[in-house]
C-alpha cells in the first residue's frame, strides 16, 4: 500500500515534468521556423533528449546542431569504412584481371593448358568475392551490388563456353 502510494506520488511528480519539456520550447521554436516543415521538425527534435530538455531556442538549436554533427560523424566513419571495403573490391578486380589476360593466352591457337577450365572458374568467383566481402564488412553499403551481379553472370558464360571447348578437347 506504502509503495502504491509512493509509486502514485513519482508518478505525478514525474509527469508534468515530461510535458513541460517534450513540447513547449521544442513546439514553439519548431511553430516559429518559416520554410521547414512543422511535423518533421517536432518529431526530430522531441526524441532527442537534450533538444527536450532545452529551456530555450538556443538551446534547442545547439541540441540540432549536436545531432547534425552526430550524424556527419557517423557518416564519415562509414565513408571510411567503405573506402576499405572497396579497396579491398579493387585488389580482388585488379586479380581477376590479370587471371583472365593469362586465361587469354592459354585460349591462343594452338596451345593448350589443361588448367585453363580451374583458372577461369576461380576468376568467376571473384565478384562474388567482393560482394561478400561489402556484405560482411563494417560499412553495411555495398553500392557495386549490380555490377558485382552483372559480372558475375558474363564470367559464368565465359567459363562455360571454356568447359565447352576443353570437353570437345577430351
Ligand atoms: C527516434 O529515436 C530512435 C532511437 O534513437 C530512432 O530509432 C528513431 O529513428 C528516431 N526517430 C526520429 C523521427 O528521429
Ligand atoms: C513527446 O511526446 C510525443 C506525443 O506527445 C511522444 O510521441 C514522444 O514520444 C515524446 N517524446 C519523448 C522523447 O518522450
Ligand atoms: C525532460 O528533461 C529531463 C531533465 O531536465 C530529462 O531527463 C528528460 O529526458 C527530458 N524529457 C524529454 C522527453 O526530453
Ligand atoms: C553533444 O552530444 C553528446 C552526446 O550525446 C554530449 O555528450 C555533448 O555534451 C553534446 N554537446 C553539446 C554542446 O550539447
């Protein structure tokens, strides 16, 4: 009974509190703003702690220019990351490359390597490869997704027109 009566009493001191600060200060500055719409203004800024808890616009405004900044950060780390990523994406291209320009030489007329089929099929893989390694990496962005996919496909032709061939051989 003691701790209902407690509980009502926190209860009530707490509440008031709650609508004084998520609203008012938030409300007005967001009514007071011309060209920014209202709603998204509101629903932004009262989620926010501090920006609820400001006692006045210029608190407000340092609450959004804090939550700016929190985000550009977050985006530069996850820039930063991708940059990683897709260097790593360029390493296995660059790789891929060059196992294709000896794939070529192997195809000229005349020769034959019986490894020819095991090389274009590792090659094959290597979009994948990169599509992996964006998908599993730290930027949670894989914005070659397409192309990755693309090639891909082109590489599993090439590699069976090469099956092809190397059977017809046998
Ligand atoms: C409110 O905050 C939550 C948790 O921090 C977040 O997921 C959500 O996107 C925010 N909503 C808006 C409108 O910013
Ligand atoms: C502020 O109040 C609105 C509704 O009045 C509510 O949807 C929102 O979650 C509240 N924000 C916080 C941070 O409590
Ligand atoms: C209201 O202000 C208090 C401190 O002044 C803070 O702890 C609380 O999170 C604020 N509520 C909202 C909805 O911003
Ligand atoms: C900005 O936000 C961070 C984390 O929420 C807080 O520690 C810091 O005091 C804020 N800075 C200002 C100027 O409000």
């Amino acid at each position: 009974m003691a701790q209902a009566v407690a509980t009502l009493i926190l209860a009530m001191a707490i509440t008031p509190a709650l609508e004084i600060n998520n609203s008012s200060v938030v409300k007005a500055t967001c009514a007071a703003l011309k060209l920014q719409p209202y709603d998204y203004c509101v629903s932004v800024l009262s989620n926010d702690t501090a920006a609820g808890s400001a006692i006045d616009a210029r608190g407000v405004a340092t609450a959004a220019i804090n939550m700016t900044a929190h985000k550009a950060a977050s985006l530069s780390q996850v820039i930063t990351y991708l940059i990683d990523e897709l260097n790593s994406c360029r390493e296995i291209y660059n790789s891929m490359e060059a196992t294709l320009a000896s794939v070529l030489t192997d195809l000229q007329p005349g020769r034959f390597n019986p490894a020819v089929l095991a090389k274009t099929e590792d090659a094959s893989e290597d979009p994948t490869n990169c599509d992996i390694l964006l998908f599993e990496g730290k930027s949670h962005k894989d914005p070659i997704s397409d192309k990755n996919g693309g090639t891909n496909t082109l590489a599993r032709l090439a590699t069976a027109i090469v099956d092809f061939i190397v059977m017809k051989r046998q």
